[in-house]
C-alpha cells in the first residue's frame, strides 16, 4: 500500500481526558500497512484501528 499521509493532530491537555473519533477511507487498502502515534512521555493514549465498513458514531456520554 502507497502511503497515504493522513494526520490527526490533536492538543492534548494535562490532566483532561477525552475521546476523539477519526476515520479516514483509504481505497485499496486491502493489504498489510502500519499506523504510528507520537506523543511526549506524560500523555496515555489508546488507538484502534480497524479494516472494513466504517464504524458508528457514538453518541456523547456526559
């Protein structure tokens, strides 16, 4: 798979957690490909990266 350049970026605050979603449609991507994440050491993150139709949206929980 070419690469795509797609970017996300995000300020994240110390102290605050929240929830971001993101999707981007890649045609073609049916084979292996890597996904990468920078960050500075304090901050915790979880990323999930599927294959196939796009997700739901989630709702807002408050």
């Amino acid at each position: 798979m070419r690469p795509v350049h797609v970017s996300f970026p995000l300020k994240c605050l110390a102290g605050k957690a929240g929830t971001i979603y993101n999707q981007v449609a890649v045609s073609g991507a049916n084979r292996d490909g890597t996904v990468s994440v920078e960050a500075p050491p304090a901050v915790r993150w979880s990323l999930t990266v599927g294959r196939g139709a796009p997700a739901e949206e989630e709702p807002p929980t408050g």
